[in-house]
C-alpha cells in the first residue's frame, strides 16, 4: 500500500530559527512530490514540487531536498517567521493514474 | 480567473439528515478528489474520478456518495450513515498540477 509518513508530527520553534520536517514514502513507481502549507480552515498551497531527477529546490526561506533511492524528503525552513506557523503536507504522486497520497502533516508553531 | 469553487463554506446537519457540498471546477480538469480533515489530523481520502461519470472509493468512503455527471462538478453527500460526519472537507483537482478548494465545514447538531 502507497504511504506517506511525515515527522515529527508537530513542532514549536522561535521567530527565527530554522527547522527540518521530514516526509518519508513508499509510494512506487513515482511520479514527483509535493510540499504544501496549509493554514487552519484553508485549503493547501503549494510550496514545492519535485520530480524524480531533482534533489533540490528553493522557494524563498523554503527548500525542499529529495533523495529517490531511499524514497526521503525534507522541508528546510530558514529564518522562521510567525507566519509560518500552519501545517505542512507531503504528498506524493505515483505514476499510476493520478493518485495522491497525502502525509499527515506537521503542524509548526513559531512563537515570538 | 480558473479554479477551485466549493460551497457553502460552514454547513450544520442534524443527525439523521443527508447534505450535500458542492465542488465545481472550470480548469477543465479530468480528475477530482474529495478529501477528510479531522482537527489536528492530515487529510484523508474519501473518493475520487479519473474521468465523468466514473468515480472510485478511497480510503474513508462508508457513509458518503458522490456523482460525476459532469467534467466540472463532483459533489459530495454525507449521508445519515456516517455517524461522524464532523470535520473539514476539501476538494481538490488535477490537470497536471494539484488544485485545492477553500474547504467546507461540517457541524453536526
């Protein structure tokens, strides 16, 4: 069965550090993966997307790594702002039609 | 502007009774997904459509339906079946990239 593990499951950091979230997945064969942040009662906005050649990708204070062969994603937040506090899902594509396969989120907390 | 439009954005049910929210797309994509929010949880899968008039059970589809008569709307009813109809619903559409509706919630009262 295609999973999606995502840790840790929340987080509470300081405005200003900078955090990792992990994503890791069995789903296969794979097509590319996704980071999104998603605000309580909102629908998720994309972050990030990666396909199977790519090992990194920025977006801002975001960068997302991805490692194919042990089937491993990370979310690096820089500089954290209080803004940023809001869940982050993983989520994955296989090639096999159009499934989605979701993580359960992280849910960051930045405190001032 | 294309997108993703669901309403109403708050529902209340009373228990026994069915309802259904409304998820209408014009990205002219084939594939649509409606999907589970419990607080605090991740987003699981209740049912999808690759294409109209086709549509598949996913991982929490007791006490729901849904209907693909058309490319652009994929409603879903939750019926007095699902004894725990309460939580955020979401629906989604795909055409090459992923796009996510604003989200309905559902209070049962």
């Amino acid at each position: 069965k295609n999973q999606v593990e995502q840790s840790p499951q929340s987080l509470i950091i300081l405005e200003g550090k900078n955090c990792t979230l992990q994503c890791n997945y069995t789903v296969s064969p794979f097509s590319n993966l996704r980071w999104y942040k998603q605000d309580t009662g909102r629908g998720p906005v994309s972050l990030t997307i990666m396909t199977f050649s790519e090992n990194t990708k920025s977006n801002g204070r975001y960068t997302a790594t991805l490692d194919a062969d042990t089937k491993q994603s990370s979310l690096h937040i820089t500089a954290s702002q209080l803004s940023d506090s809001a869940s982050y899902i993983c989520v994955v594509r296989g090639n096999a039609g159009n499934m989605l396969t979701f993580g359960g989120g992280t849910r960051l907390m930045v405190k001032p | 502007d294309g997108g993703i439009t669901q309403s109403p954005k708050y529902l209340f049910r009373k228990e026994g009774q069915n309802v259904t929210l409304s998820c209408e797309q014009n990205l002219n994509h084939d594939a649509m997904y409606w999907y589970r929010q419990d607080p605090g949880q991740g987003l699981r899968l209740i049912y999808y459509s690759q294409i109209v008039n086709d549509f598949q059970k996913g991982d929490i589809a007791e006490g729901y339906s849904v209907s693909r008569e058309k490319k652009e709307s994929f409603p879903l009813t939750v019926t007095s079946a699902q004894k725990n109809p309460t939580a955020f619903y979401l629906c989604a559409s795909w055409g090459g990239s992923i796009y996510f509706g604003e989200g309905s919630w559902l209070t049962v009262v």
